[in-house]
C-alpha cells in the first residue's frame, strides 16, 4: 500500500536534523587556511587578508563553537520543533592528535550548548563515526577491557541520560544503539552504523551482523508490525556506504518492513543527497528513502547547514512519512564580511525546488528520471548538493552518471540498480569516482 497525502487540516510535525558538526576547539580566525595538513584554520592568526574567516572558512577546516552557538541560538526563528534527531560526528578531523580525553571533552561540551539553546525538546542522537579514537575503531561488544567501547557508550549514556528512558540507555552502553517512542505510533531506532563500516578494522571479526545489531533491528520492526507502530531510522554512515553482506541484508529488511518503516534519515557525506531502495524482485518499484542532510560543518568547501523535516504528525492513521524538507545554510561569504552578522536562511524547500507532488519515494524515483534528461534541473541539483558553494568543475557526463547511479543505490556494490540508467557508464568506474568525492 503506496503512501497517501494526509487528509486536509492533518496535523504535521517538524524535526530538526543535524549531523556532522565537528567542532574543531584548536580553529582560529585569521589562521592558514590553505595549509598542507588534513585540517588547516588552525595555528597563530596571521596579518593581512586571506586568512580563516570568524564564522568558518571554505576549504579544510572545520568550525569554531561560536559558529555552532550561533545556529543553535537563531533556532526559535524556525520553531517550533517537536524533536530534534542528532546522527553524530563531533570532533574535528584532526584524527592523527585525538585522546579519548579529547573525544569525550566535545561530547559533554556540544551537548551541554544543546540542553542550554534547545530547553526541554527531546534530541535522540546517533553515534557517528568520529566519536571514537582511533578513528572509525569501533570493537564489538564482545570484545571486553581496555580495548572496547565502553569509556564511549558509558559517557554517552550518562550525557544523554535527560534524553533517552532507561530501557534505550541500557541498549545504549553495551553497543551505541537503542530503540524509544518519540509520540504515540511513532517508534525511533538509532542504529550505530559504524557495525557496517568499511573502515572499521574490527569488522574483519565479523562484518555480516557485529553486534547483533540488524537482528535486534528485527525484533524492534516484527514488534512495531504487531503494534500498529510505524518507524524513524536514524544513523550516521548511509546504508550505501556499508560494508556489503551488512548493506545487503538491511536493504532487505527495509524491504519486508516497507510497511512499518515512515522514513530514514542518515548524515556522514557532509553533502544533501538520497539513496532509493527498491523491491527486491524487480528493483523497479520504490518502496523507501533514505534522506542523507547535509553537514553542520564546513569540510571540505561547504558552507555551514542543517535540515528541518517536515511530517506527517502525531493522530490517529498517520503515516508518519517525511512531508517536505528545508535546508538551510550560513553563507560565509556574506557572514564573514567586515561588519557583518551571522544570517542563517533558507537555502530551498525541496517539492518547491524539485517541483515535487509529494515527498514519498514514488517522487525521488521520478526526480532521478527527470534528472537525466533536465540538464537545467539536474544542475540545480547540483548546486544544493554542496550547500550553495559547488566546486569550480562542473558535473559533467560521468560525473552526472555516478552521482545519478548513487541516488538509486541503497546498498552498497550492487551494478543492477543502475542499468536502467542512461548514458550507461562501467560500475567499476563509477565506484572509482564515488571513492572520489568520499570526505569522511
């Protein structure tokens, strides 16, 4: 049964998304901000024009708290939200100098600053893949002592613990996931998606299911089936992005719960883009989204954003489905203009921008195919892909093939999703300019 709009006078409910803030505490204004190392804007200022702007900076910089404070602090502009869905990242990128004391010091400071600008709203984070140190280590639970997680989970637990009930707390530290009821009909599920990293070296273990985390995701769906409940997936690492036995069976999921499951909302690429999942006998018809928001942060060459989501709202029969979607960005180029205040505005509404009906996967089905042969409107696309600031080259042919090939890919490896896709374009090239354009 395809989704439906709701009825007229339908109650809706806004989410606030924000993902991959990466808080570099070392950032300063004035600093090189073209520097030879992974991370600049960071050092001694240095006189003259040129340097690392106050409120950010384009390049490979990260952003300074006063810049996070500040999106955090205009939100009542863009109230009200019913909740607030947190999916990680919280350091900076500079992954070579991290302490597990560094890691928890931006855990307890970010999430301080969001008990103080958002009051009571509930906020149901997700476990990014930065939190750890080494980056990306994340053993799993059976793995005991100094070298597991624990030091993690167990800060995160007592940090969040005015968010999450006992119940998802408890999920929470033996392995960064959990389960909780946002309002009545509407369960969350926060997956720690680093259990499918393809740079997390644990998973040489055991990459097919660490954790048990896609059977424990299972048992939450069968429940929620039985209940009449439907379902968020939130989580950091896109599905596509995972490992290939993990991504594989949770496209699969997806596909038996299709009924259950009203959205999914993931961050990590730092850009705002989708993944299609499809029935698994013909991969034709559209059956889920995966929303992907765009990055907080400004890495590499964005300006700063974040996502509002709009959906169907708490009442008897609601789908729960995403409605409409707005993006909204801090250009840096007007902030950091002399004499100038931060102005956070509205990048784009997306059925506005896409010419949308509605915001069901029937419609990002038909906005792939509209791409390929709309060059005006695929370029718009482009453009809101990178938060208003793209690159210098522009996305031509193979470029417009691989992206397009991606929006249709939920799982990760598969050439099947993108044969009905024109020009046609060999999958091995198309994964070497996915490996590209991959920051995180």
């Amino acid at each position: 049964r395809p989704p439906v709009p709701p009825p007229p006078g339908a109650p809706t409910a806004r989410l606030l998304f924000l993902t991959d803030l990466h808080w570099d505490r070392h950032y300063v204004p004035g600093s090189e901000a073209a520097c030879p190392d992974p991370l600049c804007c960071r050092g001694t200022a240095r006189p003259g024009p040129g340097g690392a702007g106050f409120w950010g900076e384009y390049g490979k910089c990260d952003l300074p708290l006063h810049t996070i404070e500040a999106l955090l602090a205009q939100l009542p502009s863009a109230a009200p939200f019913a909740a607030v869905y947190w999916t990680g990242d919280i350091p900076a990128h500079d992954v070579w100098q991290q302490s597990r004391q560094d890691q928890l010091l931006a855990l307890r400071t970010v999430t301080k600053l969001l008990h103080r600008h958002l009051g009571a709203l509930p906020v149901y984070p997700a476990v990014g893949n930065h939190e750890a140190t080494p980056v990306n280590a994340f053993p799993p639970p059976y793995v005991q002592g100094n070298q597991s997680s624990a030091w993690l989970y167990d800060a995160m637990a007592q940090a969040w613990q005015d968010w999450l009930p006992p119940p998802a707390l408890q999920t929470l530290r033996a392995a960064g996931f959990y389960t909780v009821q946002v309002w009545p009909g509407l369960r969350l599920v926060s997956l720690n998606m680093n259990f499918c990293s393809q740079a997390n070296f644990w998973l040489l273990i055991n990459s097919t299911d660490p954790a048990g985390q896609l059977q424990w995701l299972v048992g939450v769906l069968a429940a929620a089936e039985q209940a009449g409940e439907k379902v968020h997936i939130i989580g950091h690492i896109p599905p596509a992005h995972c490992l290939h036995s993990w991504s594989w069976n949770y496209y699969r999921i997806v596909s038996r719960f299709e009924g259950t499951i009203a959205a999914q909302f993931f961050g990590h690429t730092h850009v705002d883009e989708f993944e299609m999942f499809y029935d698994e006998e013909t991969l034709t018809r559209p059956v889920s989204v995966a929303f992907v928001a765009p990055s907080v942060t400004t890495y590499i060459n964005l300006n700063p954003g974040y996502r509002v989501y709009e959906v169907d709202g708490a009442y008897p029969g609601s789908s729960h489905a995403v409605l409409d979607h707005e993006t909204f960005i801090l250009n840096l180029t007007e902030a950091n203009a002399p004499g100038a205040e931060p102005r956070w505005q509205r990048l784009y509404r997306a059925r506005e921008a896409y010419g949308l009906p509605s915001a069901f996967p029937t419609d990002w089905d038909q906005l792939i195919r509209r791409f390929q042969d709309d060059e005006r409107l695929f370029q718009r696309f482009w453009f809101l892909f990178h938060k208003g600031h793209p690159p210098r080259e522009p996305c031509l042919a193979a470029c417009k093939a691989a992206l397009l090939c991606a929006l249709r890919t939920g799982r990760s490896a598969d050439p099947g999703l993108c044969q009905s896709l024109r020009p046609a374009l060999p999958f091995p090239r198309i994964q070497a300019l996915w490996r590209q354009r991959r920051l995180c």
